[in-house]
C-alpha cells in the first residue's frame, strides 16, 4: 500500500579534488534532513554541501540518474549536473543564514585589509565592490544563488542569466500555452485536440499541473512542483512547459519553411510554368517520403527484417521479398488460372 507521507528529497554534494558526487537521500521533513545532513558531515573526512531538497519520491530520483550510480545512494555529479542544478529546490534557511554569516565576515574581512592598499583608485574600486557585495547578501534570492554558485562551481552572474533566460521562456510558454497545446495534439494524435476528439474521457494530451513531485520530462528538463505541464496519456510524465514552447518554436519554423521561395537543388527540372504550389507540394512531399523512408530503415535494420548480404554485397529486406514472393505467387496462379481457362474453351471448339 502506498504511504501518504511526504517525501523531502535532499541532494549532497561532494567535491574530493577534480571529481564531484552527489548523495540522493530523503526524509519526512525539513529538520529531517538538516539532521541526515548533520550525520553525513559527521562521517564524512570530506567537507559536504547541502545543495538542497525538494518534495518527491527518493525512488524516482534514483530511477531516473541509475546510469550515473556510483554506490548506494551517491551518483556521479558531472553528467546530471545541469539537471540537478535546474531543479527548484529549497534551501534551508539555517543553511542560508550560517552561509550569509560566512560571507558577510568574508566581505568586512576585505575590506579591512583594502586600508593596506596604496593605489587610491584600486582601493575605491575594490570598496565599492564589497559594500555592493554586502548589499546584496542581505537580499535572500542573491544570497541563495551566491550559495549554489560556490557549491556547484559556476560564477553567479550564468546562474543569475540563466535564471532569467528560463523566467523569459516560462512567461512566453504561458502566453502560448493553447496553441503548444494544439501542436502537440497534432504531433501525437494528429488534430488540434478541440476540433476533432477521441470521444470520451480526458484528450490524450494536456496541459495539467504537476500535484505529487517534481521530476524530469521526457527531454530532461525540470517539472517542477506546482508547474503546469504537458501530460501525455496517463503516464504521470511528459513535457515540461519550456520543452513545448521549443518543440512549438520547431513548429513554427517548418510551417514558415513551406512559405518561403527556394531555389530546389532537384536533378531532374521542373516544367516552365509549373506553379511554385506544385512544386513546394512535391518538395515538401518527397522530403517526408525519404525522412520516413530513412527512420523505417533503421528500424527495419534494428529488427532484423533488413540486413545486409555479403554474398551478394547488397542489402535485403526480408518483408519487402516475401510480400513479392506472395504477390508473384498470386500473379503465377492467375496465369495458370486463366490458362486452365483458354485451354478448357479452346477444348469445347474442337
């Protein structure tokens, strides 16, 4: 039976010299994992950092990074860096305010040794700098990014655009959210989801928000808690909403393709006059024709139905012979059928 307990999954991050792990872990609550935290550092001859926790379940965690296991519960950092790095987590606030204390001693120590330094605008430059650097800690969004950009080795000012990029996209998402919604209807139904319908019960694409846990879309990218996403099916999983503003965006540019004039590299020519609809048509539809030709091949091959002959240094494809050996099979019989029968009339002239 599954537990109505929420699930804080926290991340550890360990730096032993060139080399990065993370430790996925979980508790039942804040104080919980500033506990486990405490008795990881404990035990640990290495310095530990408290990236964070989320609300979740520590098994999908696990689930979704089980190529970069190392032992137990900790991970390789690099490869899912950027992903864990993107993730919405909290950061406790005892954490936050021991860090600010760091930092603020960090600063006024500076500043205190700046009096040593002899070139008056380097040591005016430098002061404006840290009473700046002052300013902002006291502000807990900074603080919170000054703290994750020491842990994950990254300078603030990527962390604080990178931030601002994915704010830019989420708002522009948002304002589109109908129409990705229609085009991923359309990629995986093959309608707009409103027009048409597969009658009753919820459509197999929608916008939903994610209620249980955050985690990871098809693409990798983060669904956060509370965010609105794009369900596909019932699968509990599918695109975040910054995933179907760019597949959107993909959409967008193939419909704007189809618009514009092109010069054709075709080795055979058009006859004068053919209007450019006709040819744009034949372009757009042959270029579908070798795409899916292409992906069927390699699935053919995957599957064993194509494979290549050494004997004779060609490749075969066993469905295509056996549907002509069925088809000249057929074709054999209906001659001899026919043949039976000019034979049987030709018997009744005589």
């Amino acid at each position: 039976m599954k537990s109505d307990k929420k699930e804080y999954v926290y991340f550890i991050i360990l730096n032993i010299e060139k080399y990065q792990y993370v430790k996925i872990g979980k508790s039942n609550c804040e104080k919980g994992v500033l506990s486990r935290f405490s008795g990881i550092q404990t035990g640990s001859p290495f310095d530990l950092k408290l990236l964070g926790y989320l609300e979740g379940s520590e098994q999908q965690w696990h689930s979704l990074f089980e190529k970069n296991k190392t032992r137990g519960e900790w991970f390789y950092f690099k490869n899912i860096k950027y992903l864990i790095s993107n993730l919405n987590l909290i950061v406790p606030k005892s954490i936050l305010s021991n860090f600010y204390g760091k930092m603020y001693y960090k600063y006024k120590m500076e500043l205190n040794e700046l009096k040593n330094e002899i070139h008056k605008g380097t040591r005016e430059y430098k002061e404006n700098q840290l009473n700046e650097n002052l300013i902002n800690i006291k502000n807990e969004k900074y603080l919170s990014i000054l703290y994750r950009s020491e842990i994950l080795n990254e300078p603030v000012w990527k962390l604080q655009s990178e931030e601002e990029e994915y704010k830019k996209e989420f708002e522009e998402a948002l304002k589109n959210i109908k129409h990705i919604e229609r085009v991923m209807n359309f990629i995986y139904n093959g309608h707009d989801g409103e027009t048409w319908s597969h009658g009753v019960g919820n459509p197999l694409i929608r916008i939903t928000e994610k209620t249980h846990s955050g985690t990871l879309d098809f693409w990798d990218n983060p669904i956060n808690l509370g965010d609105p996403y794009i369900m596909i099916r019932d699968y509990g999983r599918g695109f975040s909403l910054i995933s179907g503003l760019r597949i959107y965006r993909l959409f967008l540019r193939f419909m704007e393709a189809r618009k514009f004039s092109k010069k054709w590299n075709k080795k055979e020519k058009f006859p004068h006059g053919t209007p450019y609809e006709n040819i744009t048509m034949q372009v757009n539809t042959e270029s579908l024709y070798n795409i899916s030709e292409k992906i069927l091949d390699d699935i053919k091959k995957e599957i064993g139905i194509l494979y290549f002959d050494k004997e004779i240094n060609e490749w075969r494809d066993k469905e295509l012979e056996e549907k002509y050996k069925t088809i000249k099979n057929k074709i054999d019989c209906r001659t001899k059928k026919k043949q039976s029968i000019e034979e049987y009339g030709k018997s009744l002239l005589q």
